[in-house]
C-alpha cells in the first residue's frame, strides 16, 4: 500500500511539473546514463535550479 502510494505521488509531482513547463528529473538522469555515462548525475535540487536559471536568468520575459 505505501509503496502505492509512493508511486501515485511521484507521478502526480511529475505531471504537475510537465503541466508547468518544467523538465522531468528521472527522465534526465535516465538520459545521462544512456548517452552521457562520463557526466555527473546532478541532485534533484541542482537539476531544477539551473532549470529555473536557465529559463528567468536573461531578464523579464514580460512588460508587467
């Protein structure tokens, strides 16, 4: 059961982030091994923070 649980949660955490435009970690990580075994594997939290860089790092997107 909580296994289960687990599961759903991760899978909810992952659409809601494709929903909000971002990149899916696992898939990533995934990718990494395949094609880049030489290259580290980020944290999970590093991943998202050049994620969030990368996206809002050359200013407003926006006037308002």
């Amino acid at each position: 059961m909580r296994a289960e649980l687990l599961q759903w949660s991760r899978r909810a955490a992952s659409v809601v982030r494709r929903i909000a435009g971002m990149p899916d970690y696992e898939a990533h990580v995934e990718h990494l091994w395949r094609c880049h075994p030489e290259r580290p594997i980020p944290t999970e939290r590093h991943f998202y923070e050049e994620f969030v860089r990368a996206r809002y790092s050359d200013g407003p997107t926006r006037c308002c």
